[in-house]
C-alpha cells in the first residue's frame, strides 16, 4: 500500500490538517464560473462552446484512473508533485491566452489544457484521501466528510480571494491558480504521508473530529458572511485584506490537534495501535494459548462472534483435503480486486445513482453565473459562494449523519443519498418554475443534496469493496461527473440556452457577446434534470435494500469491524 513508503509511528493529525489546505487547492475546478465569463468576452465563444470548456473542466477534475493506480505505487508526496505540475502547465496556457499575452489559441488547445489543469484535482485529492482513509480506517464517513467538505468550501475561498484580494480579475485569479496551487502542494508534500492507525475505536479521537467538524462549520459560515458583507458593504482594501487573513487563520484550525498532542502526550498504551506489523500480533494476543490447529481456532472465532470466521475455517478444512483448489472470492466488505468489483451489481448500481444526482448538479453549477443572469441576478458571486457553503454542509452533514445512523441503525449510507435527489427533484422544479424569491433558495438546496452525492459515495466505496485498492474505484466513481457533464450541460444546456439566444435575437450570426434572459433559458433542461433525479432516487432504494445485509454485519457491534482481508 502507499508505494514504497512505510508506514510511521505518528499520530496522523498533522498530515489531516495538511491535508485540510490540499483540499481547498484542489477545489480549483469550481472557479470556472469566476472566469468563464472572460473566456466567453475576450475569446468570442458562443454559450455552447462554453459549455463544452465546462465539460473539460469537469473531465480533467474526475478523471482520476491513473492516479488511482498510482497511488499503491507511488508514495503520497510523489502523487501530489504530479499533481502541482498539472496545475502550473495547464492554467499557465489558459493564462496566456485570457491575459491576451499567447494570442490565437486554438479552441481544442484550450480544451485540453483546461483537462491538464483541473486533473491536478484528481492528483491532489486521491493523495490525501486515500492516505488519510488508511489512516483512520475505523472513521470513514467522517474523514470523507471533513476532507470533501473543504473541497466544497474550496469555491467560498477561492471566490473570497477573487473578489477581495484580486479585485474580480480573471486574469490575476488565473496567475494565482497556476503558482499558487503547486507552491501549496510543494509546502504539504512532506507533511501528507501514510501513519500508524488505530483499530479501536478512542473517545479522544471522536473529539478530535469534532472539533475540525466545528472549525469547518465556522470557516464555512465566516466565508459566506465575509462575501455578503463585502457585495453589500462594499468594503475598503484594508477590511478585505484583513478579513482574508482571518480565513487563513480558520484553515490553519486543524493544526491545533497535532499541537495538543505533542503538547499533552496520550498514555494510551500502543497496544491499541496496528504498525506496519503488528496486526498479526495484535490479532493473536489473546489466542496464544488456543494455538491448537483448526479445532481450537474454531472455537475461538466463535466466542468471538465473527459470522464469517467459521467460513473461513471450513474454507481451510476443505482445502486441506485437497476439495477446494482455487482461492475464494471476496466477499462484499473485504478487499475487492477492481476486476472483481467490475463484475458486482452493487459496483454499478451505485455509480449509477451517483452519476444522475452528481451529473445533473455539475449542470448547474458549470451554468450558475448564466443562470442568474437570465434570471435577473445582480451578481452571480453571491450564488456561487452560497452554492459552495451549501455544497460543504452537504458533504460535512452526509458523513456525519450516515456515520451516526450507520453505526446507531445499521443503516446503509445509499438511503441519504436517495433522500438528497427527493430535494434535488424539488430543487430542479423551483428552478423550472422561475418564481420570484426562489432561486437562492433553489441554489442552496441543490448546493446541500450535491454535496450529500460524494461524502456518502466515498465511504460508501471503501465499506462495500475494501481500501486495498480504494483509489481506482473511487476515482472510476468520479467519472460519473464529466459523463454527466457532457450529457446533461453540454449536449443539452448549452443546446437548450443557444437556440433561445437566437430566437430571442432573430438575425444574430455571432451570439456569443448576447446573453439569454428569462426562464425559457433553462427551463426545459431543468425539467429533464428532475426526471433524472426521480430515476436515480428509484436506483438509490434498490442499493440501499440490496447492501442492508452488508452493514448488518460490519456494523453490528455499534463499531465498524475491519474485515481481517483489510488488515494485512
């Protein structure tokens, strides 16, 4: 696992919190509406061809096969060096081009170079995801909420600076995303690196996580706040600045943890911990004196209450007597190979689901500046900030409240993401109807239910099929949202918007200079978009009914039961 890199005897606190800021790096795919409107200006592109770049942006952010194949082979630092690259070569050529200093870039250059860009993401986020999933095996859900609910934040902040520090300027948010991001990942790099987990579950450690859920909720809050404040205010350079420094300040929260540690050293006894290897002593501490062959161990497992152990040791009988000659498959809960979880209907039942609710919500959020126009918006930041705040609730509140009804209930974390895409239905629908008063309302919905998608999706992935190889699958999930990109915004949004340009402008050849204005814009497209979302809730139910048994067993103690395949 983890490439070549050992695992370490620290605490993994400090790569977390490092791990906090290469998360909100690696939201740079959500800065697309804060640009795409010079792209359109100073390039000339029709709606639809900006559409289509939105769709690259979305195609570069989810394509993360080959670093989910990278990540067991490479160490993390490795992976995140890639990742910086990417950033600097591909927003570079895009601001060369906005900035007008490499005039004539071709269309389908740009394209490509708005993939290299935003695949950085992939890079940065299967690095520290991956890690700090294998360090906290026991907390999942709630590493995948914190660590995706900064990627949503990512927008707030970046739209904070945009506004703010850089004074709305495309050009001067485009430099910063092509130095700024790499110089982060080459200040985090070190700190982003596999450490000893616990395997049982510490009240100490349930605080830790509160308190970066906390600090997460008051950045969140503090950032949309800040942007209200300085849309309505209109503040002066010296308040923004100041109030940017306090963000800075909120983000470096998480580090307070590794600090208290160091500060206050735990007397846990380490027996309580798994190194690189001590699981095996760790698992036979308390059998040593039942060393017996498969008579002993047999009742040992069983007043262990494992369901699967006495499989196991009928699997070794059987083996033993020459009947069984091929290894066993996994079974739902261990490690899957990813050609074995390929072969799996819950595999696909859950990309599935998460390709109609993250498909249909990236259709917004790459139309979100275009959509308050043609509704009358006085400026689109404020959408795109709330959309983010919502976006990080959603992601925060979906690990955290499936990891509470998972471990209280037994219930599977696919039921949230059914209810989330009821909402979302609804939410298309107020879009569709276009009343006064409801498209902040509408945009926050959706920003919570799209944000519920991937915190549910990621534990999801790892309880269903293991963390062995965690990082292909979950980046294959991730390819639900350029598909849905390309089906939902390009081919229909982007259609839909430029044929009522032009009907709205009989006789206009070039409409890329003309914005669309009234419901009729989006209408249609957002009432596609709510009968996908009814499909996805039908798929979501069928999952969840299906992988009951699956949560039954791993959570039936109250506390997640590593699955023995997942501790070697």
């Amino acid at each position: 696992m983890a490439g070549a890199v050992k695992a370490g005897s620290r605490p993994p606190w400090v790569g977390l919190a490092a791990a906090v800021w290469v998360q909100v790096a690696a939201g740079s795919g959500y800065n697309f509406p804060l640009y795409s409107h010079s792209l359109k200006s100073v390039l000339g592109y029709s709606q639809q061809q900006l559409t289509m770049l939105g769709v690259a942006n979305d195609v570069g952010e989810n394509f993360g096969m080959v670093p989910g194949v990278l990540c067991n082979r490479l160490p993390p630092y490795l992976v995140l060096l890639i990742g910086a690259a990417s950033s600097f070569l591909g927003y570079g050529l895009i601001w060369l081009a906005v900035s007008q200093t490499l005039p004539g870039i071709p269309y389908w250059l740009l394209w490509i170079a708005l993939c290299i860009a935003t695949n950085s993401s992939a890079w940065l986020g299967t690095a520290v995801l991956v890690t700090n999933m294998r360090n906290f095996p026991l907390s999942r859900g709630a590493v995948a909420g914190i660590l995706k609910g900064y990627v949503g934040l990512s927008a707030a902040v970046y739209t904070v600076l945009y506004t703010g520090v850089l004074h709305n300027s495309s050009t001067k948010l485009l430099l910063f995303l092509t130095l700024g991001i790499p110089a982060i990942c080459l200040a985090m790099m070190y700190f982003v690196r596999p450490c000893t987990p616990a395997l049982e579950d510490d009240s100490t450690e349930h605080g830790h996580f509160l308190f970066t859920q906390i600090s997460s909720v008051v950045l969140g809050v503090y950032l949309l706040t800040a942007t209200i404040l300085d849309d309505v205010l209109s503040l002066s350079h010296a308040v923004t600045y100041a109030l940017f420094g306090v963000m800075i300040l909120l983000l470096l929260a998480p580090l307070a943890i590794p600090i208290k540690m160091t500060l206050y050293r735990s007397t846990r006894k380490r027996a309580s911990l798994i190194g690189p290897s001590s699981s095996s002593d760790r698992l036979s501490a308390g059998d040593q004196d039942k060393s017996e062959p498969l008579l002993a161990a047999s009742s040992s497992t069983t007043n262990l209450g494992d369901p699967d152990d006495s499989s196991d040791i009928d699997m070794l009988l059987a083996e033993g007597e020459g009947a069984v000659k091929k290894k066993r498959r996994p079974k739902r809960g261990e490690d899957f190979e990813f050609r074995e979880a390929l072969i799996k209907a819950d595999f696909w039942l859950l990309f599935t689901v998460y390709f109609l609710g993250v498909g249909s919500g990236v259709t917004v959020l790459n139309n979100l500046a275009q959509i308050g126009i043609a509704t009358g918006a006085d400026d689109t930041t404020i959408l795109l900030c709330l959309f983010s705040f919502c976006n990080f609730v959603g992601r925060l509140g979906g690990g955290v409240v499936s990891e509470h009804f998972v471990r209280s209930r037994m219930l599977p974390r696919p039921v949230w993401m059914a209810c989330a895409q009821v909402i979302m239905v609804i939410s298309y629908l107020l879009f569709a109807s276009a009343l006064n008063g409801t498209l902040y309302a509408s945009t926050a919905l959706l920003g919570i239910c799209y944000g519920v998608q991937f915190s549910v999706m990621v534990p999801t992935v790892s309880e269903l099929f293991g963390l062995k190889h965690f990082g292909m699958m979950y980046n294959f999930m991730l390819l639900g949202n350029p598909l849905g990109a390309l089906l939902f915004s390009g081919f229909l949004a982007g259609y839909v918007y430029d044929k009522e340009v032009a009907k709205q402008n009989p006789g206009l050849f070039d409409n890329s200079s003309v914005s669309c204005v009234g419901p009729n814009c989006f209408r249609l497209t957002f009432l596609v978009l709510a009968g996908v979302c009814s499909l996805g809730t039908l798929l979501s139910v069928i999952l969840t009914v299906r992988i009951r048994p699956v949560y039954q067993m791993l959570y039936a103690g109250g506390s997640f039961r590593l699955p023995r395949s997942s501790l070697h």
